[in-house]
C-alpha cells in the first residue's frame, strides 16, 4: 500500500513542481513585458519633453529675432520720418 502511494506521490510532485515552474515563468515573462512596456512609455514622455523644451526655445530665439527686427523697421521709419520736413 505505501509503495502504491509512493508511486503516485512523487509523480505528482513533479508534476506538480514542473506545473508551478511554468506559472511563475508566466508570470516573470508577462512582468517583464509590462515593465518593459512602461519603459517605453516613460522614454517616449522624456523625449517629447526634451523636444518641446528646445523647440520652444528655438520658438522664443525665432520670436526675439523678430522682434528686434520689427523694432528696427519702425526705428528707421521714425528716422525717415523725421529726417523729412
């Protein structure tokens, strides 16, 4: 009768270990695929971070150019102007 326990006892350990060995190799390979994914995400949020600093930087050096050329239009409007009787 033991050796009939026996017999299905250690049987169903492995089977039972190789079942719980599959789970956990799920469940690493579906953490790693989210964390991954997360990565991902948290990358593509730095980079559109980074590009919109310097493109609002490069926007700003673009609008004080302007500006200062503006001004100096009217400035010499001002001139021709008053240079003019």
């Amino acid at each position: 009768m033991d050796e009939q326990i026996l017999r299905i006892i250690i049987p169903a350990a492995g089977l039972i270990s190789g079942l719980i060995g599959a789970y956990v190799g799920l469940q690493n390979r579906a953490l790693l695929a989210e964390v991954r994914k997360e990565l991902a995400e948290l990358e593509n949020r730095i980079i559109l971070r980074i590009n919109g600093t310097y493109v609002r930087t490069t926007e700003c050096k673009l609008r004080d150019e302007n500006i200062h050329n503006r001004i100096d239009v009217l400035a010499a409007e001002i001139r021709n102007h008053n240079a003019t009787p």
